[in-house]
C-alpha cells in the first residue's frame, strides 16, 4: 500500500527497493568503446550493451563500475570518472543508475562471470557506435542515454 502526496490510497502498489547499478563508457587508448553482447532473460533475447552492473552492499558506485568493467570484459583502465547519475524507474523503484567513463581501457585479464552471465565483448569505433544507435542493435533505453550523454560529454554530439 502506498499514500499519494493528494491522499489517495493505493493497495498492491510495490516498489523494488536497490542499491542501484552502473554503466561504464570504456575507451581504449585507440578510442573504441568496449561493448558486451549477452542474453538477458527479461526480454528474452540477446541484447548490446555496454558494461553494467548493480551495486553490491558496502560497495561505492566507482568500485561498482571498476569492478563490472573487469569481471564482465577482463578490460581496467583509468580511475572511474562519473559522468551522470539518473533515476532508472522512479515508477516501481528506488534506484538509480551512474554513468562512468573509463579512459585507456586495456584487456589484462580473464573474464569472470555470475551465474547467469555469458558474455560476448566487442570492440567498436565511435562511429560505429553512432550506427548501432541509429540503427537499433544498441536499444536498452539506459544504454542509449548512456552514450548520448558520454558523447555530448566529450563534445561529439
């Protein structure tokens, strides 16, 4: 049950109590952005994302977004920079996502995956990033924003 800021009562309203997750822009020394393909079960197909994971107890988002970067691509880099922090489904949930920029990411370690993670990594040139956005096989609505804002970050846009 929730109250309403008019009063009103709604019974069976839930909202996802978390700590949040990251996403993390990673460029490399040759300015390609590391992507991940994997299969998620929500939307049952595979899906092209960039690096993203949520955020464990006791963990800042920073050590999320290093953390994930690594395990999910075997790819380090420079510190974590924050770019953006937004509201994920201010709707259902409480959490947010941050936005982190990783600069000279190198590959100098193996993957280390969850459970339910098996996870492809590629490599993409920024315009070839623009074409995926444009064409649809980059279309998780968080990951779209994500690399808008890197880009208008970087003045690319």
């Amino acid at each position: 049950m929730i109250e309403l800021p008019d009063g009103s009562i709604i019974d069976n309203y839930y909202v996802r109590e978390t700590l949040g997750f990251t996403i993390v822009f990673a460029l490399t020394p040759d300015e390609r952005v590391i992507l991940v393909r994997q299969y998620k079960h929500g939307a049952a197909r595979t899906v092209l994302e960039l690096p993203a994971g949520a955020i464990d107890e006791g963990e800042t988002a920073a050590e999320c977004a290093k953390r994930e970067l690594a395990e999910e691509t075997g790819y380090v880099g420079d510190e974590p920079k924050l770019v953006r922090t937004y509201l994920a489904d201010p709707t259902n949930s409480n959490g947010s996502f941050h936005l982190f920029m990783v600069r000279n990411a190198e590959l100098r370690a193996a993957q280390s995956f969850d459970l339910t993670e098996d996870i492809a990594v590629e490599a993409a040139s920024l315009g070839e990033l623009r074409a995926m956005l444009r064409d649809g096989r980059i279309d998780t609505g968080s990951h779209v924003a994500s690399i808008y804002a890197v880009l208008d970050y970087l003045g690319l846009l």
